[in-house]
C-alpha cells in the first residue's frame, strides 16, 4: 500500500474526537466546560478522572497505533514520524470538527512512545515532575513538547525527525496560546480543579 494512503488514514484517525465523543456519552459537551478543549485533562474536568482516563488511553493510541503500523510496514523512522505528523493533525485539527480540535498532548505521547520509548518514558516523567511540582498541565505540556526534539536530536541525531518533531512542538505551543494568556493572567486551571461553564470562549 502506497505510504500517501497511511498518511490519510493517519489523518482520519487522529480526527476522531474521542474527548468529545466521552462527555457526550455523558450528557456534556466539554467544549461548553472548563478550558472548552476537547483533550483528557478537560474531559476529566468536566466528567470525571475515570472518563479522563479513557479519553487519554484513546487519544494515546491514536498517535502509538498508527506509527506502529508504519513500523511493521516496512517504513523508514522518518516516514514513521511523518504519519505521526498526519495523525497529530488530526487531532488539532479534525476534519469531523470543521478542522478545531484539541491540542495533541496525549496524541503525540503515544507517537513518541513508538518512535523511542526511553524517551516517552522520559517525557512522561518530566511531565508528571512539572504537574506535581506547579500542578499546571498546560505548563507541563508546554515545557515538555518543547524540550522532545532536542532529545531526539540529541540520541538519535536524525535531522528529519527532529525538523518533523520540532514542526509538532511548535504547532503544539500554538494551541496552548489560550492557556498561556491564562498563566499570565492567574487564570488557569490547576491539576484535579473541576471544570465551571466556559465564560471565556478563547
């Protein structure tokens, strides 16, 4: 099967709004709650951590799967790392949503994962550091995704993985604007908060 055809698939499957798809199983449209984006941290917000930890098990796989599937087709790392590409902006921007979307984290967790699980392992744990050290998830997500293709261009030294990796972080950063307005206001929500209607529609 010709590689374009992975890469649409990736896309495909990365627009499938699971977050969404969870609070409405709960009579809740997490878009109208909390921070109104559509990821696990919101979800658990708004529905409960149980809930949350579905949405991100599901938003996880979407990003580990499909590089997985790369793998065992044959396809290069670099080729790997692009359908990770394809499946990240599926989630940012999904084509079943109008091309809105959440903001990748858990999505590009499990891409990372399949790509070199010391460093997901790594990530990980600098995350989960950050959220218990100043229990902000969007901070931790910010540092963390800015910091993973310096180590991947650091182990593995691949300049193709890193520009694609680098390309994510960057596109990552852009959909964490909102709560980078709120952590300079004093405004964002902080780890284990329940989620209040949205006011603020940013």
């Amino acid at each position: 099967m010709s590689f374009y055809y992975y890469i649409i698939g990736a896309y495909l499957l990365g627009s499938i709004p699971f977050g969404l798809i969870i609070g409405k199983l709960r009579g809740i449209d997490v878009r109208d709650t909390g921070s109104g984006n559509i990821g696990a941290t919101n979800v658990a917000r708004s529905t409960g951590w149980l809930y949350g930890g579905f949405s991100f098990l599901l938003d996880f796989a979407k990003g580990l799967v499909p590089v997985l599937v790369g793998e065992l087709a044959g396809f290069d790392p670099w080729q790997c790392t692009l359908i990770g590409l394809a499946v990240f902006i599926g989630h940012c921007w999904s084509v079943f949503l109008l091309f809105k979307g959440g903001k990748g984290i858990s999505t590009t967790l499990g891409i990372i994962i399949m790509l070199d699980w010391r460093l997901g392992l790594a990530s990980a744990l600098l995350w989960l550091i950050i959220v218990l050290t100043w229990r902000y998830v969007s901070l931790a997500s910010i540092i963390t995704i800015s910091l993973v293709p310096f180590g991947f261009l650091l182990a593995k030294f691949d300049i193709l993985e890193f520009a694609v990796l680098v390309a994510i972080a960057v596109f990552a950063i852009l959909k964490h604007i909102p709560n980078i307005r709120r952590l300079i206001d004093g405004e964002e929500y902080k780890f284990g908060e329940k989620a209040l209607v949205r006011v603020n529609q940013n």
